[in-house]
C-alpha cells in the first residue's frame, strides 16, 4: 500500500470520528436541553411531538387544539414542543434519532421519509389507516407522500401549495387586462411590467422576482414549472435530473433573467416579500401562509395559478405527522392523536385560525370552511391547484436529490447552460448512489 493511500485511509478514519464524537456530544445535549421524555405514569401515556410550526400565532392555533385533544382524553396527554426553524432542525432529529432520545410524535415535511426508513426510526401505519374510516376522507394528492416502498409512513397534517401573487395595480398601471395563463403569456406580462419610471437608465420595477439559492426553497418553487413541462426526478428509483422538463423550466428562468424582466433574490432568501410589497416587483411565487402576512401591510395582491407549459401543475407542501417507534403502548397512544389531527373538527379548526388548506375533504366541504372562504376567496386558487399537485419524490436520498438540483437551479440563474447544470447535478448524484 501507498503512503498516499495509507494517509487517505488514515483520514477517513479521523473524520468518521469526528462526526461520531460530535453525534455523542449532540445526544447528550439534546438530553440534558430540558425536553421531557415521555412515558406511563399513574397509568397516564405522556406523549411527546416535535414541531417547527411558524409564525407563534399559528402555534398557539395548535397548542389549543393539543389542549382539547388533552381534556378528551385523560389517558393519553400529549405536550407540543417546538424545536426550532423547519429548515434548521434536520441535525435535531437525526442526532435524536441516534441517540435513541426521540419524540413520539414528529411534525416535518415529506422529504425526510426516505432517510427515518433508513433509520428504522419510523413505524409503518398502513394496518392502522387501512381500517380507518378517515382514509377516504384526505385528499387523493397527499397519497403520494405518505407512501414509500408500498407502506404508508406518515399521515399529513396540512397542506398548500404555491401560486403567483401579483400587484393588480401594477398590472393596470402597464396596461395589462388578460392574466398570464402559459409561460409565453407569463414571460411577455413580466416584460410589460419591467420599467424604468423616472427616466435614469435604470430599471426600478422588474415584472418577477426568482429565488436564488441552493436550498428547497427554491427547488419546491421551481418543481411545478419541471412538472408543467413533463419532467420527471426519479424513474426506476433512481434520479434521473437530466430530462426534457428540466431543461425547459431552467430554460424558461434563465430567460426571465436574460430579458431583464427578472431579478435574484438575496440568497437563500427567496422567500421574503420586501420587494414585492415595495412594488420593486410586480409577481412573486409563494403559497396561501403569505395570506395573513400580507393583508395588515395596506397593499394591493391577488394571486393566480402557476401558468402552463404542456400542462397545470402544482407541488404539494406542507407536513406530516410521523409515528416514532418507542413501545406499542405509546405508538397506539400516538395513533389516537394522529386520528383526532385527521378529524373534520381539527381540520377545520385550524384552517380557519392558521389559513392551511385542510387535508380532510369532510372539512373542506363543511359550512364553517365554506363561510370561511367568502372571506379568504384567494383561497380557492390554491385548492383548485390541489386537482393537479404532486409530491416531491418521497425516495430515500431525496435530500441529495434537492441539494444536487438545487445547485443546478442556482448556477442556470447565474449564467451556467441547463444542460451543463444539470450534468454536474447528475453527476454528483451518480457518485452518491453508486457508492
């Protein structure tokens, strides 16, 4: 053996105790960061869930329905933690999951499925939903990503999706009458919205702001244009980011950018709404959660849906509820809260405090929802999009997947060919999945 090949061996040995050693220390903090345990006392189930419910408003929505669940079932208590920002708890819960200190119950999007599967972290629920009478009732479009290798592993807990709000003043000031339907339609309004309105040789209104960055952010954003266009990310449960659709929707990005009717966000920062409240853009893709955001700001907004290439497309998000293995006293205990989360009554009664789309068909249809909608009519733009939305690739390694396209996304607004982008994409994924 080499001396070089002697050091690389060393080194690898090295790093893998290093994140080893870190893990431990992470456990041991985790354990000692006050987080109740939960357990049987006085034969009372405490339960725990971990969550990242944002903004404080809509958590205080939650914990009075926790409350609820609570006093109607005095044998099982469940105590709502949150742990921090959804995009920054990832490490939280894997180093939990490592550390045998995890929750009973945990809140996160689909996208980590794959990866708590790997782990054994998870208990499949399929025996349990399939004899529920509340499977007929969620949405058919959340179906696929509960399920992953034919079990059903999570339950959904809300969900939306994202469309484009625009300013309808700033449209009448252009001239504009007739709401983008196609990408060509969408490409001339942001044209006809891009000005220079005091005459200095620069622009101070663009028709579109995109999101730069690498994260899932811009990835959940960017997917309902791939889908419109017939791409698929996975095909034979392997990656496959080089296609047709891809091409496309990158295609249609970067030709925003090239026209100069689309400015970058901030990094990694896509989805705030400075410019677009300031009337610097006229259009921005985000989802129903902006509602409550926007309406005490004193500005104009309406939203459309995601405009078409070949076909109307939309990306589910939102989160699920997953069901950690502990003891089947507990995982039985927890299932009795995922029934009362799936409930018409709790569906409903979060959509009106939070402004969720309820993932309970039941809720949707009933009076109490329907009055609600009269009030929140932009609404309905996102629950007809639920007709055509899909799920991101519920895959174990989906994170790479994201990551790897993310960077794609990233280097196509930058300048970079789509299909250059996206080879360097598969490449590195190719590495990852051969290894």
């Amino acid at each position: 053996m080499s001396e070089d090949s002697l050091h690389k061996i060393v080194r690898r040995k090295i790093q893998k105790g290093v994140i080893w050693f870190w893990v431990c220390i992470l456990s041991v903090c985790l354990l000692m960061s006050g987080c109740q345990l939960s357990g049987t006392k006085n034969g009372v189930i405490h339960l725990t869930m971990w969550h990242a419910l944002n903004p404080p408003p809509n958590r205080d929505v939650f914990q009075k329905l926790v409350d609820k669940f609570n006093q109607k079932h005095p044998d099982v208590q469940v105590e709502s933690l949150y742990i921090g920002q959804a995009d920054q708890i990832m490490p939280k819960i894997l180093t939990a999951v490592i550390g045998n200190a995890s929750p009973d119950i945990l809140w996160y999007d689909s996208s980590i499925t794959g990866r708590l599967v790997e782990l054994q972290a998870i208990q499949p629920l399929e025996d349990w939903l399939d004899r529920s009478t509340l499977k007929s009732e969620i949405d058919p479009a959340l179906f696929e990503g509960m399920v992953l290798d034919g079990h059903t592993w999570s339950i959904p807990f809300s969900t939306n999706n994202t469309g484009i709000f625009y300013r309808p003043s700033l449209f009448k000031a252009a001239g504009i009458t007739k709401l983008p339907q196609t990408w060509e339609e969408l490409r001339s309004v942001a044209r006809q919205l891009t000005l220079d309105k005091n005459g200095d040789g620069r622009k101070d209104q663009y028709g579109i702001v995109l999101p730069l960055g690498k994260g899932e952010w811009t990835v959940f954003t960017w997917l309902p244009f791939m889908f419109s266009a017939g791409g698929e990310l996975v095909e034979a449960n392997q990656p496959k980011l080089i296609n047709q659709g891809a091409i496309a929707a990158l295609d249609f990005w970067s030709n925003l950018i090239k026209d100069g009717s689309a400015i970058k966000s901030l990094p990694e920062r896509g989805y705030e709404q400075d410019d677009f409240i300031a009337g610097r853009v006229a259009m921005q893709v985000t989802g129903p959660w902006t509602l409550g955001f926007l309406a005490p700001m004193g500005i104009d907004f309406d939203v459309l849906p995601i405009p078409k290439n070949r076909r109307q497309a939309a990306v589910v998000g939102g989160e699920n509820l997953f069901v950690m293995k502990t003891t089947p006293a507990r995982q039985q205990a927890a299932l009795q809260f995922l029934e009362y989360v799936l409930s018409e009554e709790f569906q409903t009664e979060i959509a009106l405090g939070t402004g969720y789309l309820p993932v309970n068909l039941k809720s949707r249809q009933s009076q109490a929802y329907q009055n609600f909608l009269t009030k929140q009519p932009l609404l309905q733009v996102f629950l007809a999009q639920m007709n055509q939305a899909r799920s991101r690739p519920n895959i174990s390694g989906y994170n790479r997947i994201s990551d790897s396209l993310g960077r794609a996304i990233e280097a196509t607004l930058l300048g970079e060919s789509p299909q250059k982008a996206l080879q360097k994409a598969q490449e590195r994924l190719k590495l990852f999945w051969e290894d």
